[in-house]
C-alpha cells in the first residue's frame, strides 16, 4: 500500500505524528527507562542511610555502655589499687602476728570497706596463706580459711598469683563466702616480691542489672576479654568464671557463638582495632543467631576489658521507614507530570523555531557565510535570527583579521619561545651546578667509611637545592655528626648552608669535637660574626637550627646539644625525645647550649630530624605530621635494620603527604651500634 503523493507508509506516519508528538513519545520512554535505575538508587540510598543511622546508634550505644561500665568499675580498681599500695597493709602482711600492725590495718581498711560499693575487702597473706574477708555481715579479723593450692576451690589465688603481674578482674564464685561477684585482684608487693593479694567484688547480680539489661529492641550488650571470654552477658550461662587468672576457660568464648568463619575473622579483627584505637568505637557486621547484625567494640585500657555491643537493625527501632512509599510514589508522579509540562514547551516556543536556526549555523560552521536566514519574527526568536545574521557579518570580519594576526604572533611567540628556553636552560645549568656543589660538602663518604651499615640519612630538600646539610667528624674511634636548619630554601638556603658549613668547620679545628655545646655556642659566635661583617639587612633570617651528637664507643656514652633540635631514640616499645637549647643559631639573644651526657645502648636507634618533616602538612585536614606521629613511626620502625627503617620513613611520609606540596626542607639521620 502506498500513501497520498507517493509516500511509505512508515514516513507518512512519522508526519502525520509530528514533532511534538515524537517529543512527548521520546520524554515518556526516557521516564520509563529512568524509572527502574530511579528506583534501585533510591532503594539503595534509603537502605544506606538506614544502615548509617544503625552505625551511628550501634557506637552511641556502644559508647554509652563503655561509659556505664568503666566509671563504677574504674573506682573499684581505683580503691583496690590503692588499698595494695598501702604501707599499712605493706607492713601488717609482711609482720602478720605484729597486734600494733594488725590494729592498724583493720582501722585502716574499715575506711576502704565503707568506701567500696559492695562494703566488703578481702586479702590473702602468701606467706599463711590466710584469707581474710570483710563485709557488713563478717567481722573479717580472723582468716576466713587458709588457701591450699591442691584445693580446686582455691586455685583462683594461686593462678592469679603466677599468672598477674599487678591486678586482673573477673567473674568467679568465691566457695568461702558463696558469692558470684566481679571481684578485683591487685597483687600487694614489697619491692618486686609478690606477698599478697587484695581488693574488692561488685555482686554480679547488681552488675548485669545496672551495666548490662538493656530494654532497646533488638540490642545485646557484653562485656568480654582480650581473648574473647564473656565477662558479662545478659545469659549467665554464658559468663567465664575466673577466666582473667588464665585457667583454662569451660564455656564457649564470644567466637565460638559466631557460627561462620567470616563472623568471627570481622569480629577478631574488629577487636583488635579497638585496642589499638581505644577512643573510637570499632564496628562490623557478623551473622549471630542466624541474623545479620551490627557489632560495636569499644576497648577500657585502664580495666583490659572490651564492651560489644550487637544490634540487629531488623528489630531496633531507631528510624520510621513508613513515609518511603507514599513520598515516592507522590515524588514520581510529580516528576511525570513536571516533564510532560515542561516538553511540552519547549517544543512549542523553542524547539521548532532553533531547528530553522541549526540548518544555517550547520552551513556557517563549514565556513559558508552566505547562507540565507530564517524569515523575521517578532519575537526573542526573531531577535535571535537578526543577531544571528549581523554576528555572521561580524565573524566574516573577525575571522579575516584574526588570520592575518594569528600568523604575525606566532612569529613572535616563536622567537620569544626561543629566548625563554635559553634563560631557562642557563638557569636550571646553574642551579643543578649548585645542588652539585652542595652535595659535595656533604659526608656520604666519610659517613659511610666510618659508620658503615650503623646510620642512614634520609636528605630531601624542598627544591632542587635547601638549607638542610648533615656534618661528620671523625675523632680516632670516635666521631661527631649531626644535622643543621639554616633559613630559608632554595638557592638563599643553599647559600647559608655554606656559611653555617664554614662557621662549624671554624668552630672544629678551634675547640675539637668533644663538646658538640661549645661547637654550638662557638659556631653561634662565628656566624655573628660573619654577618656583621658581611653588614646584611635585618629582615634577611640568618639563624639556623641545629643538633649535634658526639659518640664515645669506648665508653657508650652519647653527648648530645641541640640548638632548637631534639634527639630522639626508641627500642620498638618507648620513644624518648631529649630537647636541646630553646635558642637557635644567630637568634636576636644568644642561647645557652649544655652537653646531655646518654648512655649508647645496643637495642636503641637514635634519630635527629629538622622541623621540615614535622610541619609536613598531609592527612585528611592537612594539619602537620606533628611529634606524635612521629613517635608513632619510630616505635613502628625502630625494630627493622636502618636500611629498612630510612624505606618505612620515606613511605610514611610519602603516604601522609599525598597530593599536598612539600613545605619545607627535609633531613633525618638515624644511627645505631648493636
């Protein structure tokens, strides 16, 4: 079948429906096919926010749990630790016949026992191996028993005792007096003999009443140890008696209620976190009780217990979904109806007027300007069509001139092009020369012959070359080495490296390298010198920072002076900084320098470093890697060969950095004599 004037079918459809038509067809597909990823997308983004609101209200909680616990329980430590630190309880253990020290003690101890939340104390005579134990009901003046340790009754104590090194606290039943309580253990030592034990207990009863039942649908809070022992839990049952004295524990650890590898893997990891972060709340996702729930773990240094807190966001109430549906339902029909409207315009006003328009801009884009416009109107469309036409006169014109001044400055481009490249090679010719000059003067080689694998420096200036330098002297089977600061960067820093380079040299060969404070304070008088002859101007820094470290082998003993640079050393457990002088080289008042006299121990590695590295900005706010961090790295690191430690220090700062500019010059010299 053909249509009037010879048409296809198909074509003479396409016209009989239109543009407008073709607009309103093409608007509602693209509505549908938006539709479905609409949908999952906001399906995803409520059940992210839902899942972020149970974060937050999983660590709130958890946090509130923390906070309920440690405070009651810290002051039950607190008073323990206390009552073991006494002299008076020192004295009556150590001479328990003694009625003058016994009287003592009791009276004594009464204050402690009105002071404790449960008004009772307990203690344990190692060399009787009596247990004495008093509250409201016991007078507590006479041994309750003597500990056997061949009674199983009895084995909390000896445990204890071999296992603790100053207190543990757990949950047991103590036979003598038939109570099930959180009982507090401090060893009670005279010097570093273990001669007895003491402390309180708080009813667990009353404990799992104020700490742990929790009313919130769908939460279960506990209270578990390092290695996973339920300390307290809604379920007794569940609870490891005397599990911090390392006996052996009989019912399933907080893991073993996790029947997946996965659960337990995020749960093991999560608690580790939290040790590590004991300011933060740690959470992961576990399956208990068949249920994918929300673990919280925030860990109490002060009682080496962790709080856990499981959520299951399925029963918790925290967040009304009930508003989703209609709201989308009403927000889709909406956008359909704004869509609909809003084609149905721009057709009508704007499209179909701009397709006349495209045609002539298509043929003035092939560089055609003689192209005819559409006819006037008397409307912005017709407006448009009159610019159209006088910006087309004006482009011609424009694109005329632009030719011929396009070909003039490229010209002048080039031949400024070639001047540029020349000042550019002479100048980077000579600051390459300067960085080859100054790392000449720098002791690689000295350094190397001398100390050999013993030392490392880690030399990053800022620009090509800076004013950070290290020195070197050797003094028969001794030596002289540090690090020196000067102002500025660059090529001025680079300049008065040579200054402070010669001034230390002067400072040498004067009074020898025994005193690295008499080299300070003589190289501070040097530099004054030469800049008061060299007359600078004021606003010109010319002070330096320094440190300077001289070791005695024979003796292992360190000498160290800093002028505004600390020297620190750590053995992978401690760090240790030792300040220098408050006053740097050439400053407005003259400091003071003082030898530090250190003892050179194998185990340690000992670190100088300029600010450069401590002001370096990076992290996520860009606040400087500061002397915590810093310290941080050290313990990290201090472990590894120098080798190793000079990598994990330049990836440590590379990492904090990122994308943000160095700011300054950059120097660590590290060494170490095992």
């Amino acid at each position: 079948m053909v249509a009037p004037h010879g048409e296809p079918p198909t074509e003479a459809a396409s016209r009989r429906l239109g543009l407008r038509g073709k607009s309103l067809v093409a608007l509602l597909l693209s509505c549908l096919v938006a539709l479905l990823p609409a949908t999952v997308m906001g399906w995803q983004a409520i059940k992210g926010v839902r899942e972020n609101f149970g974060l937050a209200y999983a660590k709130n909680l958890n946090e509130l749990s923390r906070q309920k616990i440690l405070a009651p329980v810290s002051r039950e430590l607190a008073l323990s630790l206390r009552m073991a630190d006494s002299e008076v309880t020192r004295q009556w253990i150590l001479d328990e016949k003694s009625a003058a020290k016994r009287q003592l003690f009791f009276a004594e101890a009464e204050g402690y026992r009105r002071a404790f939340r449960d008004h009772s104390w307990f203690l344990v005579v190692d060399d009787s191996r009596n247990h004495y134990f008093r509250d409201d009901h016991t007078a507590g003046d006479v041994p309750i028993e003597t500990l056997d340790p061949a009674e199983k009754k009895d084995a909390w104590y000896f445990a204890t005792m071999r296992n603790t090194d100053s207190f543990s606290i757990n949950v047991d039943t103590d036979v003598a007096i038939d109570e099930t309580k959180v009982w507090f253990n401090v060893i009670v030592k005279d010097g570093d003999k273990k001669i007895g034990m003491t402390g309180t207990g708080l009813d667990l009863s009353s404990f799992l009443r104020d700490f742990i039942v929790n009313d919130a649908a769908g939460v279960t809070p506990m209270i578990i140890d390092r290695k996973g022992n339920i300390q307290a839990h809604h379920d007794k049952r569940l609870i490891v008696l005397n599990s911090a004295s390392g006996a052996e524990a009989a019912q399933p650890t907080v893991f073993n209620l996790l029947t997946d590898d996965t659960s337990r893997r995020a749960l093991q990891e999560t608690v580790a976190a939290a040790e590590q972060d004991p300011t933060h709340p740690q959470t992961a996702w576990i399956i208990l009780d068949d249920k994918r729930q929300l673990a919280a773990v925030s860990y109490i240094p002060e009682l080496r217990w962790l709080v856990l807190t499981v959520v299951d966001l399925n029963a918790a109430h925290f967040i009304d979904t009930g508003w989703i549906v209609p709201a989308a339902i009403a927000v889709a029909l909406l956008l359909l109806l704004l869509l609909f409207g809003f084609g149905y315009a721009v057709e009508t006003l704007v499209l179909q007027p701009l397709r006349r328009l495209q045609q002539s801009a298509h043929a003035i884009a092939g560089g055609r300007y003689d192209v005819a416009l559409p006819e006037p109107r008397n409307d912005e469309i017709g407006e448009l069509s009159r610019s159209f036409g006088i910006m087309v006169d004006r482009v011609r014109h424009h694109t005329e001139d632009l030719e011929q001044k396009v070909r003039e400055r490229t010209a002048a481009l080039e031949t400024s092009h070639r001047q540029i490249a020349d000042a550019h090679k002479k100048l980077g010719d000579s600051i390459d020369y300067a960085s080859l000059i100054q790392r000449a003067i720098l002791p690689d080689r000295q350094m190397l012959q001398s100390l050999g694998p013993h030392h490392f420096v880690f030399w990053m200036p800022r620009d090509v070359v800076g004013g950070d330098f290290y020195v070197f002297h050797e003094d028969g089977e001794n030596c002289l080495l540090g690090i020196v600061d000067c102002a500025g960067h660059g090529v001025p820093g680079a300049l008065m490296t040579m200054l402070a380079r010669a001034a230390i040299d002067h400072a040498l060969r004067e009074i020898g390298p025994t005193s690295p404070a008499g080299v300070l304070t003589r190289t501070d008088t040097a530099m004054r010198d030469m800049i008061e002859d060299s007359q600078l101007p004021h606003a010109i820094a010319t002070n330096m920072d320094a440190g300077l470290v001289y070791i005695d082998k024979k003796r292992r003993r360190l000498l160290f002076s800093g002028a505004k640079i600390s020297l620190y050393w750590s053995d992978g457990t401690e760090v240790q900084e030792i300040k220098g002088g408050r006053r740097a080289i050439g400053d407005r008042k003259v400091g003071q320098y003082t030898d530090q006299d250190i003892e050179l121990r194998p185990e340690r590695t000992y670190y100088l470093t300029t600010d450069g590295f401590l002001d370096q900005a990076g992290g996520e706010h860009g606040y400087g890697f500061g002397k915590g961090r810093f310290a941080d790295m050290l313990r990290r690191n201090a472990g590894l060969g120098l080798t190793e430690q000079s990598e994990a220090i330049a990836q440590t700062l590379a990492h904090y950095q990122g994308e943000r500019p160095q700011r300054d010059d950059i120097t660590v010299l590290s060494f170490r004599f095992d």
